[in-house]
C-alpha cells in the first residue's frame, strides 16, 4: 500500500523545486551556477527517493 501523503506531500514538490533550481535558477546566476545547480540536483534525487520510498511504505509490517 502505497502512502500518498509522502508522494505527494513530499516527493513531488522536491522533484519539482530541484528541476526549478538546476534549470531556471542557476543559469541566471553566473558566480555561483556550479553550486546552485548541485543542491538543486540534489534536492530533485532525495526527492525522487522519497516519492520511491512512499510507495513501497506499508503501515503494517511484513512478515514471512
């Protein structure tokens, strides 16, 4: 059972804002691109392994 309120409530939105910050945001700034690009790439992959990680996140626990 996947949880939406982490895919949605958290995932999502840093997906989102890393891709705004890695390709609207950094190439107007031209001292610091190098920095903004990487913290906007890395809030878009921590991003992506929440929206991973809400989908596999059950309430009950699994046992074999």
């Amino acid at each position: 059972m996947a949880s939406k309120a982490i895919i949605v409530g958290v995932g999502i939105p840093m997906i989102i804002v890393g891709a705004l910050m890695a390709w609207l945001w950094a190439p107007i700034e031209g001292e610091l691109q190098n920095q903004i690009e990487l913290v906007g790439s890395t809030i878009g992959i921590l991003g992506v392994v929440f929206f991973i990680s809400g989908l596999f996140y059950s309430k009950e626990p699994v046992m074999h």
